[in-house]
C-alpha cells in the first residue's frame, strides 16, 4: 500500500487517517470515477453539474478558450464534485496554455537559448499566475525530454534542448515558478521523447537508448526531480526496449509494451528503481500510440493494472468507463490496485493543498492579476532580447538597413494554424508591416500567385532589378500528428526557393524549428528565434538592422551533424 508519509506527500497521521476514512465509504463507481482525467466538457453543449455528478472525474483538463468561460466552467464543476478536482492545462509556453488572452511567453527552447534560468521561472510564474486566476490548478509541465534528433517532429521547440544538465536546471526553475503560484508540475513524457523521428500521437515511438545510456541522461534528469519532491509524471504512449529487457531478461520483442501499459516500466524502472512514490498520469489515451499497443477494452486495465493511477482523456466515456468498471467486476483490477490508485490521487490532492481533511476545496488566496501585466510583457521582452540566436552570417550580410538594401522580398514559409500545440502565432503581417515601418520597400511573396514568367523564365538579372535582398522567414512550427517539420517548398519547381542565393544577398530567419539549415544549407545567414510571438518578432528585427546584438546560444545543434550545413 501506499506510504502518504513518505516523499512527495509527507502527509500528518490526521489527513492520512482521513483518506482511508474517505476510501472505505467511497463506492466502487466512485473509486472507478477518480481514475479518469476528463476532457473538459463545452458548457455551450453540457450541462456540467449533471457531467461531473454522473461521471465523477478525479480530473478535468481543458484546451485553451476565453477566460471567462473557462473560469465559470471550472467553477460549476468543482461545485459539482464531492471530492475536489484536478484541474490541468498544458502550461508549455505561458498562460495561453489554458486560455486564450494569456501570455504566449515563449517556446521551452527559446528559454533555453537565453541560457538563464530566471527566464525559465518567468516562464513557470507567468503561466501559473494565469492559470490559476482561472481555477487551474496543475500544469502539465515542464517538458524534460531531450531533443537527441533533429527530424522528431513533436518535440522540438517544446523541449528545452539537446543538453540534459540545461534540461534539468531549466525545468527546476519552471517548477519553482508554477510551485510559487500553487499550481502543481507535472514532468513529461516517461520514460522520454525526442530519440525516435516519430510522433507518439501517430504510432507507438521508441526510445531506443541503452539501458545505461538512458539512465545516464533521462535517468538522471528524473532521479533528480523525483528527488527533490516532484509530484506528478506524465507516461507517454513510447519503448525503452532495453529497460524492460533488462528487468525481465527473457522478455521478446513481442512481450514489449510502451510505458502507458508496461508494468516493467512503471512499477519496475519508475517506483522501484527511481523510487517514485507519486501521482503518474497517461499522456492522452485517443493517441494511436497509446491504442495501437492491445484493444482497448484490454487496455485501459492494463495501464492501470501497469501501475498507473490516471487516466488522461477517453473516447467514448461511457465505453471507457465501462471497460474500467468490467475489469473491476472481473477481478482483472484488484481492489487493492484500484484502492491503491485512488490514495494516490486523494494523497496528491491533499498534499498539494486542493482541499481539507473535510474534503472541501481550498481557496486560493494569491491576489488577482491582469492577464498580460506590465511584469508578464517585461519579462517576455527579456526573453527575446536574450535568446535570439545568430548561427552564421558567412558573408557578413549584418546589420540590413533601408540604405544598405533598400528593397527586401519577403517570403515567409509555413504560418499555418492547424495542428495541435500550435501557437498561432502567424507572422506574415507584423513582418511585412514592420520592415516598411522601418524604412525598406518590401515586396511580399505570394505562393498562390505565382508570377510563371520569372519561376521559368526569369535569371539572375532579373531579379536584381526587383529586389537588393531576399528576407526568408520559416514559421513552421511543432504539431501533434504531423510527420514533418521541414521546409515544404512551391511543388512546382521550388518556386519559392532561394535557388539565387550566391547572387542575390539571401537571410534565413526561423521562428519555430531551429534545424531549418538542413533543408537550406548553403545560405549565408542563418539566425533562429525560436517563438513567432509579436514581441520576439520585433527583437529579431532589431536585431537583423543593428540595433541590439545577438545573445542567444545554440541550445541544439542547428547544423545537424552536417558538414555542408557550415559552409
């Protein structure tokens, strides 16, 4: 049974002795009910006392909408429920996690280009004093996987960088920063993403590292947090072959699971061998990797029967609530399991301070602040000024100014909206608008428009007479269920190439993937900035024109391994 003594609860015998009164009393569908972390509900379509009075979440999460909605949404469920929810939002980037007029702060790797952490604590602080004006009361955050591979889809700009000790001492600062305004972190993705080049919402990933290799980098990175009291790990949907492997040697390749339904990777690598006492949440459970691994009414048992004590997201509730309960009537989950799992979720509850010994949810006391406070917009123009980073300028195009090139063409690349764990943060206009402002005649290509005559017919002294510089800015940004992040160029003949780059002065700006070089690495200049939000624009152009130098560091390697990419 669990020890709520112990790390990360160290609760008093008087809550301890609370919660076992809480657990005999409650009801089997009561029990079933805390496993499940549900999508929040639309209030525009549900009825959300009735929801939470029929399925009895033990939490809520919910995508970013307007703050007033979510805040009356999460009033009427915590009202509705007798036992006092988590609330959860994907705290990433700023407080625009949960809703959307707050603070898009800046990108995990933009963080970690400024190399400091107090931009990390700003980022955790920011997006905690946001979140929890709203009633959000967990962040599922911070990210503390390792971007090992330049071509993995998904992590990316979310991550903060390929070098685990920047990893570990940025996430400790974003802990701190939501810990300050009572918001409880919770890392992911166990056991870490950013080996394989796949996304786990697609298939089952794999990390593919060693065991020894693993333990000295993921490993020690959540040795660490556990260490210092983190209460919460997220599972996700992927391999680590070797562990398992290693803790069942007569395991095969076909035994194999991912972490959200693998007992050896939970129980064993998780609590036994990192000595993990805490709350361990699915990644979201529609992803493909989570149900391609067995069918799903055999599934969801499995994971928790693997150790978990949550559950994120369903598909169709009453189906998945079904399975839960099927398996519970069957004996497949044990009472023991199933009580063990719900001390878990009652003891973080209690231990994070979400509510009384009496089961009623505990106000929060911190004062109320303006979304986008003069402090959160001084901190967002720090960051920018600090990490903006200058990879090359081979031919010393630097600074641009209207009397060096007077007429710049403008392409942008990417600046889509779909996809998830996209920012909108679209650039287009505040670029354009931006370069005439500060003197330049900009004429703006248009990948719909394509003038035929100069993609066929058109040389070099053509286009001289048209424009002095070509301005590449890349907004393709990190989204769930896509396979890419690469440079997409005009299908017919790379209309919007910069095939005129040894002629024509060319600049490559990327704000978003930073290993843009590999689809382009004979351009002279190349800066990376990281987060497409307004204020990071403005600091790349002044950077660009000689007004502020270049601060940033590589927090990845943006020449990806490839010699050419230096040249």
């Amino acid at each position: 049974m669990v020890d709520l003594t112990k790390k990360p609860y160290y609760l008093t015998a008087e809550q301890i002795n609370s919660i076992h009164q809480k657990l005999v009393k409650m009801s089997t569908k009561e029990k079933i009910g805390q496993l499940f972390f549900v999508i929040g509900p639309d209030a525009n379509t549900t009825d959300i006392p009735e929801f939470i009075h029929k399925y009895q979440p033990g939490g809520i999460m919910y995508r970013p909408d307007q703050a007033d909605k979510i805040k009356s949404s999460l009033i009427a469920a915590q009202a509705a429920s007798e036992i006092p929810l988590l609330t959860a939002a994907n705290l990433e980037s700023g407080g625009n996690g949960i809703v959307n007029e707050g603070t898009w702060f800046g990108t995990p790797l933009q963080v970690a280009a400024s190399d400091n952490p107090d931009n990390a604590y700003e980022l955790g602080n920011i997006s905690g004093i946001e979140a929890q004006q709203v009633g959000t009361n967990m962040a599922f955050a911070p990210i503390v996987d390792i971007d090992k591979n330049f071509r993995n889809p998904i992590m990316n700009t979310r991550t903060f960088g390929s070098d685990q000790a920047r990893v570990l001492a940025m996430s400790r600062a974003q802990i701190k920063g939501l810990h300050a305004n009572k918001v409880i972190p919770v890392i992911k993705h166990f056991p870490g993403d950013g080996v394989d080049e796949r996304d786990q919402h697609l298939l089952s990933s794999v990390n593919s590292l060693s065991k020894d290799d693993w333990m000295n980098s993921y490993g020690q990175i959540y040795q660490a947090l556990i260490d210092e009291g983190i209460p919460g790990v997220m599972i996700a949907h992927i391999f680590l072959p070797a562990w398992e492997k290693a803790l069942a040697p007569n395991t095969t390749n076909t035994d194999l699971r991912p972490a959200s339904s693998s007992k050896l990777l939970i129980n064993g690598l998780l609590r036994d061998v990192l000595q993990f006492n805490g709350l361990t949440i699915t990644d979201a459970t529609p992803m493909i990797g989570y149900n391609a691994a067995m069918p799903r009414r055999d599934l969801l048992p499995a994971t928790i029967n693997a150790g978990i004590d949550m559950i994120l997201f369903n598909k169709n509730i009453d189906e998945d609530y079904g399975f839960i309960t099927d398996a519970v009537q069957q004996g497949v989950i044990t009472q023991e399991r199933l009580n063990e799992a719900v001390l878990r979720i009652l003891g973080t509850k209690m231990a994070q301070k979400i509510m009384t010994t009496d089961y009623q949810l505990i106000a929060n006391d911190l004062p109320v602040a303006d979304l986008h406070s003069d402090q959160a917009l001084k901190a967002v123009a720090q960051l920018a000024d600090e990490s903006i980073t200058l990879v090359k300028d081979r031919d010393n195009l630097l600074p641009l100014t209207p009397q060096k090139y007077p007429r710049i063409r403008l392409v942008i690349l990417g600046d889509q909206d779909d996809g998830g764990f996209k920012e909108g943060g679209n650039i287009k206009d505040i670029v354009y608008q931006q370069l005439k402002e500060r003197g330049f005649q900009v004429t703006l290509f248009d990948q719909n428009k394509l003038d035929f005559h100069e993609v066929f017919e058109e040389g070099v002294a053509d286009l001289q007479a048209k424009f002095d510089l070509a301005l590449y800015i890349a907004n393709v940004e990190t989204a769930s269920n896509q396979t890419t992040t690469r440079l997409d160029w005009v299908h017919l003949m790379a209309a919007d190439a910069p095939w005129f780059m040894k002629s024509i002065p060319t600049v490559f700006a990327s704000t978003a993937n930073p290993y843009h070089l590999f689809d382009i690495p004979n351009v002279s200049t190349f800066i990376n900035a990281y987060t497409g939000n307004a204020t990071t624009i403005n600091a790349l152009l002044d950077k660009l024109m000689g007004k502020s130098t270049f601060k940033g560091i590589n927090p990845v390697d943006p020449f990806c391994g490839d010699f050419t990419t230096k040249l």
